[in-house]
C-alpha cells in the first residue's frame, strides 16, 4: 500500500507545475524541465486520484451492499462496480509504484561497451568477435550509432578486446543488463575429437559521460606518451602517438593508440577514463545500498556469470531470470534480443517495486 501522504504530495506538486508553467514567467531552462515533469505526472494524475478516493468509493458500495433496504438489483450492480473498483485500485497502484521507482539519472545517457576475451584462449577472443558482432546488429535494426573506440584483434581473427560508443535513444537503460560474463559452449574448429569447449567473455556496458557531468582535474592526471605497438601505416607506429592515462586518486589506467594523432588518443582515452569513473563512483553508491536491498539485476557486475549460448542445444540461457530462448541463431542476430530486454526489465521493476 502506497502511503496517501506520498499520493497527495504528487497531485500538490502537479498543481504548483500547472500554476508555474501557465505564468510564463520561467527561463527556458526551467521550463523545459518542468514541462517534462508536469508532462510525466499527467500520465498517472488521474490515477492518483482515483488512489486517493477509493477507500471513500468503496465503503460507499459496501454500504449499499449491507444496507437491507437496497433491493436485489441495486446489490447487484454495487456488486459488479465493487468488483471493478478493487481491480482497478489494483491496476492504479502498480502504475503509481512503477512511477515512484526511483530514476536512474543514467538511463537516458548514451553508452560504452567494452568487451574482453576472458578464459578459453582463442575460442574466447572468436566469442568475443561473435559478440560484438550481435551488438553491431541491435544496433542496426534499431537505428543507433555504433562508433568504433578502440580494438586489438587475436591470431585467429577473433578479438582480444573491442571499445565502442553507442549513441541514439535511452541506449543505457536498454543496454545496462548485458553488463558481466557471457559464457560459450560449442565445439571449437580446431577441435577434432568434437568435444564441447567452454569459453567466456565479458561485457561491461558504462554510461558515456560529458565532461559536464564528471570534471576531473588535471593536477589528477599523469600522462604518458609512447610509440605504438603493431602493425602501422604511414606514421601510427614511427611517432610518439600512444598514450596512456593514470587517474592518480584511483589508479585507473586508459591506453589508446588507434588514432595517429596523439591528440584524438587522448580525447578517446579521456571518454572512456570518464565513463569508468562515472561508473566507479555509482557502483560504491549501489554498493551502500546493496546492504540493505540485494537487487540481482542490473548490478553491472562484470564478474557475474549471466548467460550461456549453447550451441549443440541451439540455446541461450540468462541464469538471472531463469530464461532460457531454444533460438540461439535468431538471438545472435539481433532478431530476439528484445525479448530477453523485457524479461530483463520487468523482473527489474519487480525488484524495484518489492524495495518500495
């Protein structure tokens, strides 16, 4: 049960917005921010207030109900409104509770996926390569920008590691749950006894942060330049292009050499260091709070094992949520992958709404 108070402080403040927002007397920047507000409150202010009168609307029918006055056919209908009502409250209150989840500021912003071949050699860096693959895909069918940041490849075509941006709508919010170990059963090529081989990879998926968002001071700094390692053309590999950052305070490293200025491999590099300290500072806050409330979902855990492809089963498996999709080649191309998302999503809000 909602506390009536929470209710009532929702519909004074859909007031006062109504009030300001009709004055004409806000800046720009206020009054896009309070239009958005007011506009999301519109959705569920006809629920609150119907919140708010039942407890009065349902006594007036158990009234009717009880009254041995009232004949047959008036009981009747009280009944079936009485019905209705209980439903309906029922529906109004998860909508209200949905409503009051408290709103990750992140969700709306764009993402980094980083992506790592983890235990299996070169089995691993081929699941990788598959992986990144599947994300290129998502992204095509629904329009998103995928820009390469950073890559190193294995020897056999696989890769060892993959950095890219991913821009367009809310792309965190839909991305954040792909965050930890992904785990692989086939039979490798190399494999001649066609023995099944295990392999992972990880995924961690971080917030892309502006430099409004997170400054970071330059005294905290240290950076390094070198010659960049590996196969180069022209002058990637002849010049001090490479560079390498130390967030001091926190020990955190980016190295960055794809580009042949050093000046667009600092700016890569600076992206990313942003991002993962963005992301260091909410995990120590989900962290406090993970001592009260063990929420399983969307912890950005990049050590929790979350999903198996099994490939001689034809396969995938998501242990969070005990999901398992028997269209593993379907899912690998992108076509069902937001069937997993809503699965995902909706058992997050259930974990949200039970910490209410």
């Amino acid at each position: 049960m909602i506390p009536e108070k929470t209710i009532k402080d929702l519909l004074k403040k859909h007031t006062i917005l109504e009030k300001d927002l009709s004055t004409g007397d806000i800046d720009k920047k206020n009054f896009a921010e309070k239009s958005k507000e007011y506009s999301d409150l519109n959705e569920i202010i006809e629920d609150a207030k119907n919140y708010i009168l039942y407890e009065k609307n349902k006594l007036e029918l158990e009234k009717i109900l009880s009254d041995h006055k009232s004949d047959d056919d008036l009981k009747n209908m009280a009944e079936v409104e009485l019905n209705d009502l209980k439903l309906n409250h029922e529906k109004n209150e998860k909508k209200l509770k949905l409503f009051l989840i408290p709103k990750d500021e992140a969700d709306k912003k764009n993402a980094i996926i980083e992506i790592r071949a983890g235990t299996g050699g070169l089995e691993a860096s081929l699941f990788a390569a598959d992986l990144f693959k599947m994300y290129e895909k998502v992204c095509n069918k629904k329009k998103w920008l995928l820009e390469l940041i950073s890559i190193s490849k294995s020897e056999a075509g696989g890769l060892k590691e993959v950095i890219a941006s991913i821009k367009g709508t809310n792309i965190y919010s839909t991305l954040k749950y792909e965050s930890g170990v992904h785990r692989v059963q086939r039979v490798p090529d190399t494999e001649t006894q066609g023995r099944v081989h295990t392999s992972a990879a990880t995924v961690a998926v971080l917030p892309e942060v502006e430099e409004v968002d997170l400054k970071i001071k330059e005294s905290d700094l240290r950076i390094d330049v070198f010659r960049a390692g590996g196969p180069g053309g022209q002058s990637v590999n002849t010049t001090d292009s490479a560079v390498r950052i130390t967030h001091i305070p926190t020990g955190l490293t980016v190295s960055q050499q794809d580009e042949k200025s050093q000046h667009k491999n600092k700016a890569k590099g600076m992206k990313i260091l942003r991002a993962r300290l963005y992301e260091l500072e909410r995990s120590r806050i989900n962290q406090e709070r993970s001592e009260e409330r063990k929420n399983k979902i969307g912890t950005g855990d990049r050590s929790e094992r979350i999903r198996t492809y099994n490939f001689p089963q034809g396969r995938v498996t998501d242990h969070r949520i005990n999901l398992t999709l028997h269209k593993l080649e379907e899912f690998l191309e992108g076509e069902i992958f937001d069937e997993m998302l809503e699965s995902l999503t909706l058992k997050a809000q259930e974990e949200s709404l039970s910490n209410l």
